[in-house]
C-alpha cells in the first residue's frame, strides 16, 4: 500500500452526480474521518463555551465526506483533528464574524489570525481565545508550516475589506480576487501543514500557473454550488446588496437568466479543470525524480474532486441535509447513510435499477425524496435550526456564502473681564497640551511587544471585567509604563539610545521636556486610577503602591550600576520583582480584586513570575541576540537596543549577575575591568572588542546556560500555574498558553 493509500480510500468519482464538473479526476476520502468530526465538534464546542451556539453549518457533510476528508486527504493522521477544527472555526468565523460592521476595526492585534472586527465583546475576547489555541497548537506541532498558514489567512481577510466592493470588469480580474477571498491559498497552506510539507520559493514559483487553475476551479465551483442558497437569500434584502459569486456576475456581465449564468460558469471551470491536468501532466514529465512534488500535485487535484463531491449534499448549502450541528451527530448518521446507500446500491445490482445511483450518488430524482430521511429530518426539528439572518449585512453591503471560508483643547470664547489696559493677566487659556505629550506620544507610537495588553486580555477570561473597565486598567498600565520608559527606568537614567529600534524620546526632545512630559504622564495615570476607583475599589492605593515599588526596585538597579556593586541572584529577584513585576502585578491587582481569594492569589502569584520571567528573558536577548527568537517585528533585537547595550548601560543583568557571583575569580576580575572601563570612555560605552571578550566569558562560565536552564525552570512554573487556575475556574486560557509560548526561549 503505498502512501497515499494508507491515509486515504479511493472512490469512484463516476457514482456521483457531479453536475459536469471535475470529469476524469481522481477522488479519495480519509480514512480516519472521525477525527475529522471529533475536530469540527471540539471547535463548535469550544465557540459556544466562548462565545455562544454556533448555529451556522460547517465542514461536516454525513452524507457525502466531511469537507477535510474529502479536500486534504492526504493529511497526517496525527495531525487531521487540529486542521479539522481550524477550518470548522474558519466556516463559523464566516459566517457569524464577517457579516459584522468592520469599518471601525482595530489594527492587527499579534495574537489574532487577522483584523479584530467592531462586534460584542465576548465574541471578541472568545476569538482571541480560540485563535490563541489553535496557534499554541499549530506552533507546538510544526511552527514552520503554522507561519504559512497564519500569513496566508492574514492575506485572505486583508483582500475580501479591500476589494469586496469592486466591480469586476470581467472574469480574469474577479478571479484574481476570488482566488484569495475564497481562502484557496489558505486551505493550500493547511494541506501542507497536514502533509508536513514546505515549498522553498524556487518551488513555488514553479506551481504559479497550476496553482491558479486549481484555485480557479475551487472559487467557480463554489460559486455555482452556493448561488441558489444566496440567491434565495438576496431576495430578502435591499436591492443594493451584492454578490460576490461568479454566477451574479455573469447575469451582469452577459444579462442572462441565473440558469444560463450557471452554464457560463460550469464551462469556465470545466476549462480550468482541464488546463489544471495538462499542466500537472506537464510537470511530472519536466520533473520525473521529484515524487514529493508530485504528491504536492496530487494534494491539489484532490481539493477540485472533493470539493464538488462535500458541495453536493453538504448542509451548509442544503437546508433539507440539517441537523443538529453541536450535537456531535456526525459519525452516527454518516454510518446509518453510508450503511443505506451500500444496502440502495445491492439491490439496484440485484433488480437492475439505474447503475448510477451508487454509493453517495446525487441525482435529481434521488433529491425528491430526500426529506424522508428520518435521522437529520427529526433531528433538525427537534433542534430548531434555521437559516441565520440575523447576522445579514446592512443595506449596500456586499454578501458572499459561496466560500468555503470567505468571506481599525479649544480656547474659550475671548473673556474680557474687568481687567485694567496694561496689566499683563491672561485673559484665556492659550497654552495646550501639544509640547508636554508630545514626547509620551512619540514613544507610545514606537512599535511595541504587546505583552501587558495581551496578559490583560487572558487575564479577562477569569477577571470578567466590563469592556470599559479594562480599557481604562489598560490605559493607567499603560500610561506608567510609557513614562516609566522615558526615564524612571529606562532611558535617561541608564542612558540609553534607541527604543525599540528608533531613537528615545530624550534624543528627540531633550532631557528635560521628556522629563516633564513622563511626569505629567504619572499624574495622568494617577487622575485615572481615582476615576478607576468608581468601579474598582482601592485602585488610587494599589496604583501608589505598585509605583512606589517599582521606584524602590530602579533605585537598587541605579545604585548597583553606578558602583559597580553586584547583588545577590536572591537580591537581584527582588528588584526585578518590584521593577518590572511592579507593572505586571498592578495589571493584576486592579484586575482581580474582586475574585475569590483561592483564585486571586494563584493569579497574583503567576504575575509575579511572569515579571521575573520577563526581565530575565530580556536580559538574556540582550546579550545572546545572535538566538532570539521572540520578537515579531522586523527589528532583530539589536537593531532594537543595539549590540549588548546593557553592557554600554553597565547595567549587572542575571547572567552577569550569576557571574560575577560564581564564576573562577579570574574570570570575574576580567568582566569587572571591562566594565569599570566603561566609565572612563568618552562615549561612555564598551568597544565591541571588550563586548565579545565579556561574552565569551559568560558563555565559559556558563551563565547562559545557567540563565537558560532558569528560564526554563520559569517556565514550567507558569505552567503549573495556569493549569491550576484553569483547574479552579474550569476555564483554559488559550491566550495565556500562547503568549507564554512566544515568549519561551529555545
């Protein structure tokens, strides 16, 4: 049995009523279906824990193949379920998600698969969750194939809000649309991933052409398959709404009957499907030796087959193919079905019925009587599922269904008073805030890891706070944190030079200004805790009380740097507990003040060792960037903070920390000379010479081993630590996983 055979039954394409389409194809169904079901279930499972019910139907299809049976079945066995349920989200996504207003939309968001939507709050924070699980799991099995496939789905969303209400001159252009908006480049991504597979660009630029063919089959079969159900829909709205569907256009295009646009639209993708196998005929003769390429081939020409084959009775498309889509019905009505149909095709042999009615045949007389079918029909009207309307765009909107996965201080008037001529009193208030914010907005529009905002939101999901309330946490975190860059911590007072890639604010607008505007930046944030207070009692002291730490924790840091005075590792938590924790543990206090102690306290107990992860992550990036691997961005780290900068600060980090504390005197004495240079350099800095010397040393000492190994040890705490509120709370906190996860060090 070769490979393909041993993920994947073959089926005679021939026994289905196929419409014309995909004539000559191959087609094969996974074996493992059931894992298939079980994925698309857990993922309607885990939408309505948090969301709601997902009442829209999916990838499942009883009666003729679950849709990543039929379209990737090829994939790993092992890997099946996970792909199952990130295209299951994807169908639920398109159809609750996206027929919400976006036009106010917030800006991507690290953590999300795309452009966060203006939509309720639980169904925003509920998609940062289940987003933040299946890329915790993509990552954890093949972070390589997972890149693609999030680039991918990105792509997919950015073009259908940007293009989705052309008008399309004619087929070639729509199809360049169409071909994204459809998610076929996405589902692509999620067959390599299923075959543990990767092009290199040489690669795929050779697929360019067969590519499109495929694609373009996929999008027009779609197309044709779904305009009656959106068809029907169109009816009931405005006159204004669009189509996005091959079919509608055609009527447009050539002023036809929508019968006669479905012809046009059947011939335009018999062509593609043709000019598909020439071209892949075409390949394997240019390229004989290169089997793993040709089943990369062989993954696309099963996508056209099974496509048609879950279109022709799936019930996303078919109302009288309903049942109850969270009841995890699946496989026992895919046996009955199945089991019926094997029992149909018997007797036909038996008493010489129509030989094409076989095994999952679709025929127009086989649709007559298709609503007897006891198991979906009763099941159906018990549930009460219906068509989803309220979720209909607005008027001048443009619909798409036919996807599979288609579908952000005015002066007063001039007061005169009673004021002698001559005196030199202000009459108005003439000086705005523009030069005092300006150096806090400059930094606050510095790109940014997103860590604080992201541990607030997972913090959410057990914290329960109103959206209004957590913004306003946010914005006094935030706030410190910004001004605490401009100099309580950071850059003035350790002399630093770059920010975040980009110079800081006291080399834009000077010391002084930038001092000044950190300033009114605290007694901003301040202002805000007191009105905070309204609704969280005891924000102003837990405010007063976390910044009060962190001052303590920079004066200890300061004074350590300037003398040259190393601290104890026990010492140096400390610091870094009230430094960086401080911010950490105010996001946390002002959070969970209303929780159940048992909780709070796990909760306040896991922020703590994020704070001290963090920092100690950071100095280790600092001085071994050649392995970062964390930051999103552009930026490498020392593009960021520039080569070892903490040892231009002469700041004493935890590896140095662990050195100078254990490392052979000599070694130490070395790394100590090195660093009491620092100061007599006029640039104030080490030559990157002395910079190697130090890490050599630190690398012969095994401090970053050391700080690896605590990084590591950090880690497995968190871990207990969620899963211990996970465990009080019966909530799993996805976002939290995956933030921990882009933070772990390799």
């Amino acid at each position: 049995m070769d490979e393909d055979e041993r993920t994947a039954e073959t089926l005679d394409l021939a026994q289905y009523a196929t419409h014309g389409f995909c004539q000559g194809y191959p087609l094969k169904r996974h074996r493992y279906e059931t894992l298939d079901n079980a994925g698309c279930y857990e993922a309607r499972r885990d939408w309505a824990k948090y969301i709601g019910p997902a009442r829209e139907f999916g990838g499942c299809n009883p009666f003729d193949g679950n849709f990543t049976s039929l379209v990737l079945p090829l994939c790993k066995p092992e890997r099946l379920k996970l792909i199952a349920y990130i295209i299951e989200y994807a169908f639920i996504h398109d159809t609750v998600v996206e027929g919400l207003d976006s036009e106010n939309s917030a800006g991507d968001d690290e953590f999300t698969l795309g452009k966060r939507q203006t939509m309720s709050e639980k169904i925003r924070t509920g998609r940062k969750q289940l987003q933040a699980k299946m890329i915790w799991e993509l990552n954890a099995t093949d972070k390589v194939c997972a890149a693609k496939i999030m680039d991918t789905w990105k792509t997919f969303l950015s073009t259908t809000i940007r293009d989705k209400e052309k008008d399309f001159a004619d087929l070639e252009e729509y199809l360049d649309f169409r071909n994204v908006d459809c998610a076929a480049y996405w589902v692509e991504a999620c067959m390599l991933f299923g075959m543990g597979m990767t092009l290199t660009e040489e690669e795929d630029a050779l697929f360019a052409d067969i590519k499109r063919c495929c694609f373009a089959s996929l999008a027009l079969s779609n197309d044709w398959f779904s305009f009656d159900r959106e068809w029907a829909e169109a009816q009931n709205r405005p006159s204004g709404a669009k189509l996005i569907n091959a079919v509608w256009l055609f009527m447009r295009w050539r002023g036809v009957s929508p019968n006669e646009a479905k012809q046009l639209v059947r011939e335009a993708t018999n062509r593609y499907e043709h000019r598909f196998l020439e071209l892949c005929d075409e390949f394997r003769r240019a390229h004989p030796q290169r089997e793993d390429l040709h089943r990369y081939l062989r993954g696309l020409t099963y996508q056209i087959s099974g496509n048609v084959v879950w279109s022709l009775r799936c019930p996303r498309y078919y109302p009288e193919f309903r049942y109850d889509p969270n009841a995890g019905l699946e496989d026992a009505i895919s046996a009955e079905w199945r089991a019926r149909e094997k029992a149909a095709a018997s007797a036909a042999g038996a008493g010489g019925d129509d030989a094409g009615a076989g095994s999952g045949a679709c025929s127009d007389e086989k649709h007559q009587g298709r609503r007897t079918l006891s198991v979906f029909s009763t099941v159906s009207r018990q549930s009460g599922d219906s068509d989803v309307h309220s979720t209909a765009p607005s008027h001048g909107s443009t619909v798409s269904r036919s996807s599979s996965m288609s579908s952000v201080m005015t002066a007063p008037d001039d007061a005169r008073g009673d004021a002698k001529p001559g005196l030199l009193l202000p009459t108005r208030e003439c000086l705005v805030l523009e030069h005092l914010e300006a150096p806090f907005d400059y930094v606050r529009s510095l790109p940014s890891k997103g860590v604080r905002d992201t541990l607030a939101d997972a913090l959410n999901l057990w914290a329960c706070l109103p959206e209004d309330t957590l913004i306003q946490i946010k914005e006094v975190v935030g706030d410190l944190h910004t001004a605490s860059l401009m100099y309580a911590l950071d850059d003035i007072e350790d002399g630093s030079e770059l920010r975040r890639g980009f110079p800081t604010a006291h080399g834009v607008f000077g010391v002084p200004q930038t001092i000044n505007s950190a300033s009114f930046a605290i007694v901003e944030a301040m202002r805000k805790a007191h009105k905070l207070s309204e609704c969280v009692p005891g924000a102003t002291d837990i405010a007063f009380e976390q910044l009060r730490d962190l001052h303590i924790g920079q004066s200890y840091d300061l004074y350590w740097t300037r003398h040259i005075s190393c601290p104890t590792e026990e010492e140096y938590l400390e610091m870094v507990s009230k430094k960086t924790g401080g911010l950490f543990r105010l996001l946390s206090r002002l959070m969970c003040s209303r929780l159940p102690l048992e909780v709070s306290s796990v909760i306040d107990n896991l922020v703590d060792k994020v704070g001290i992860y963090f920092q100690i992550r950071d100095d280790y990036e600092n001085l071994n960037s050649d392995e970062a691997s964390f930051w999103i961005s552009d930026y490498q780290y020392t593009k960021q903070k520039g080569f070892c900068e903490d040892l231009d600060e002469g700041k004493l980090s935890f590896p140095l920390v662990h050195h100078l504390n254990n490392a052979p005197h000599h070694m130490a004495l070395q790394v100590r000379e090195i660093l009491e240079q620092r100061r007599e350099s006029v640039a104030g800095c080490i030559s990157d010479s002395h910079k190697k010397l130090v890490l050599q040393r630190l690398k012969d000492s095994k401090s970053f081993e050391y700080t690896r190994q605590t990084l590591k040890a950090l880690e497995s705490q968190i871990d207990r630590s969620i899963r211990e509120l996970e465990r009080l709370t019966s909530w799993e906190n996805w976002m939290l996983r995956l933030c921990m996860q882009r933070l772990s060090v390799q």
